[in-house]
C-alpha cells in the first residue's frame, strides 16, 4: 500500500491527521446524542474522545481492517469541522467512506468535499476498485451526500441493525472507480 500523502487541500477544506490539539473540539460534537444518533456507539465521554483522537491520530493504513481517519479543518479557519474515514474492506480493492460533522459544519457541504478528496485518494492514490456507504436509512443528511457523490443505492437491508433499542434499516451506496473517473472527467464536482 503506498504512503498516504498529507495533508490533503480541497477548494475549502484541509484533510489532516488527528493532533491531541483536537481532543476538546472532537469531544465537543462526539458528546452530543445528534452526533452519536447514526453511529453504533452511544455519545462519547471523555476519556472515549481521548481514546479515538489517540487512535486517529496514529492510524496505520496497511491491511484490511485498517482505517484512515481525517480531521476536517477550514483552509481559512483552524479548528475541528468533523471528520472522514476510509476503512479497508475484506475482498480486492474496497472500503468503506463515512464522515461526522460538527454542528456548526452540518449543510455547508464539506462533508461532501471532504468525502469527495478521500474517493480521491481511494482511487488514485490507493487504487481501489469500489467504494461503499453504509447507512441508517433515516440518515437523510448522509444519503444526500452519497447521491451527491454520485453513488448509487445498491441495497436496502429492513431491519438490519439493532442499536440504540431500535431497529434500523441499512443503506449500501456504492460507486466504482471507473464510475468515479468518468464523473471525474466531466467536470463533475460535488455540491454543498
């Protein structure tokens, strides 16, 4: 696997690694129930902040199972906007994308940018054949990312989680690398 080039510039944002400098503005969102709302764990205390941002931070990304964890920060502004992952997925050339945003970051569009930079370097850099999302099906903010990104609902999986004492229907969106070269090539770019 080549070495991941960072940090990664889009027109608004900066992709960086995780610093401990991030710790307070990560737990700051991760604490709130509408952050851990479609996420598998419950809100984050502290010491689970501490524990993810240490984890972030120093991620390895070698074999599958491994993760790469981005912190979103505005090219004109410092400070914690959220963050992008790309998990490496069992079978030839796949991951997974997912994001989480701040509060004040939501309905700008850099998740979608920022998920954008990472289908990027999934593709280029990393060579991988197709990624995916996966999602709770009342995560209406995330899916309109993944159309915006050009991916395509593959699957609909009724009640396949069950977290938070509830029942979840699962999401699959999913785009190929080809797919994401071609929208690439027509000028595609992502909206807000």
């Amino acid at each position: 696997m080549p070495e991941i080039s960072l940090p990664i510039r889009t027109e608004r944002l900066v992709l960086r690694r995780f610093e401990g400098s991030d710790l307070d503005a990560f737990h700051a969102y991760h604490r709130l129930p509408e952050t851990a709302r479609f996420l598998p764990g419950l809100a984050k205390s502290y010491t689970k902040s501490m524990e993810s941002v240490g984890k972030y931070a120093n991620f390895v990304y070698e074999k599958e199972g491994d993760w790469i964890c981005l912190a979103i920060e505005g090219k004109e502004e410092a400070g914690l906007l959220g963050e992008v992952v790309l998990k490496w997925l069992p079978g030839r050339g796949q991951a997974e994308v997912g994001w989480s945003m701040a509060p004040q970051a939501r309905g700008k569009g850099y998740a979608t940018e920022a998920a954008a930079a990472v289908l990027d370097l999934g593709f280029g850099e990393l060579g991988l054949h197709r990624i995916e999302a996966r999602l709770d099906e009342l995560n209406t903010a995330s899916a309109g990312i993944c159309q915006r990104l050009g991916m395509r609902l593959e699957a609909r999986h009724v009640d396949k989680w069950f977290y938070k004492d509830l029942w979840a229907t699962e999401l699959v969106y999913a785009i190929l690398a080809d797919e994401w070269r071609v929208g690439s090539q027509a000028g595609f770019k992502p909206g807000p």
